[in-house]
C-alpha cells in the first residue's frame, strides 16, 4: 500500500535545523502516525511522503513556506500585567492558551516588565528552514472512524 489520500501513515523520523541541530526526534522504537491529507503535518513532509511505501526512507529540506510559515509580528503582543490573575506566577518561557484573532494558540511569555507582559504566539519553528530524516514503518488503510474523526487511532 502506497501512502495517500485515507491512509493512516506511521515513520520514524529526525528533525534538525538547516545547521544540522537536532530539534526533534521521535523515540527510539516507536513512530508517530498520521491520517494523510488532513494537514496534520506540515506540508512540505506530507508531500514528500506521497507515493511511498512502508520501508522507504526519507531525507526532505524543508522550506518555511511549507513549513511552519514566517514569523508575524502581529503574534507578538505587549498585555498589561493586569489581564493576569493578581497571584499568578508568570515567568519566561511560560506557554498558556490564548484566544486570538487567529483562533486558540499556545503563546510563550518572552519578556516581563513591571506592568507589561510581552507573549508571542509564533510556532517556535516559525521562519525555519527543517530538514527531516526518517522513515516509513507503516501505511495501512483508514478506518471508517479515523477518516469521520479527521485524525488516526
Ligand atoms: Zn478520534
């Protein structure tokens, strides 16, 4: 079975940056899947994989247009320090929900001031060129339930 529309996909795979930092990686002996065509993965590797079959291996550069976009400055958002609880401890690097213009997004507190509290609701991947390295363990068929639910079992 070839990876495509209604197949749920299993890979192993690295992720590192144009540098060759390692940014992620998925475990040692277990995969990630994915039910394709549902843009649960960025598209530059969900094109990529398009075709090929359990066993083949990968190696895709990917550019953040098909990626995780470029940065945009809008995301980032200066709110006074008053918008938080009174006892809540905010510290840097701190991640929370956000309601947004563009929906709910996880925002990362990035500086501190006394009155203000700068968030940035970029992907931290954002503006990224990534390149992954892995490959297909598994394709298999949808079932009726992962491809009503949008997402695999
Ligand atoms: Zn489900």
């Amino acid at each position: 079975m070839l990876i495509g529309p209604n197949t749920v996909v299993n890979f192993s795979y690295t992720l590192t940056s144009e540098q060759g930092d390692i940014i992620d990686q998925s475990p040692e002996g277990e995969s990630m899947s994915y039910l394709h065509g549902t843009s649960s993965i960025i598209p530059g590797l969900e094109n990529e994989l398009i075709g090929k079959a359990a066993g083949s291996e990968f190696d895709v550069t990917v550019k953040p247009e098909d990626g995780y976009g470029e940065r945009i400055e809008e995301m980032v958002q200066k709110m006074p320090r008053s918008t938080f609880p009174a006892d809540a401890e905010i510290e840097l690097g701190m991640q929370f929900g956000a309601e947004t213009a563009q929906g709910q997004v996880t925002v990362v507190v990035t500086e501190i001031e006394d009155d203000f509290v700068t968030v940035d609701g970029n992907h931290p991947l954002v503006g990224m060129t990534l390149r992954f390295v892995g490959k297909v363990e598994g394709v298999r068929e949808a079932t009726a339930e992962e491809l009503d639910h949008g997402h695999a079992h």
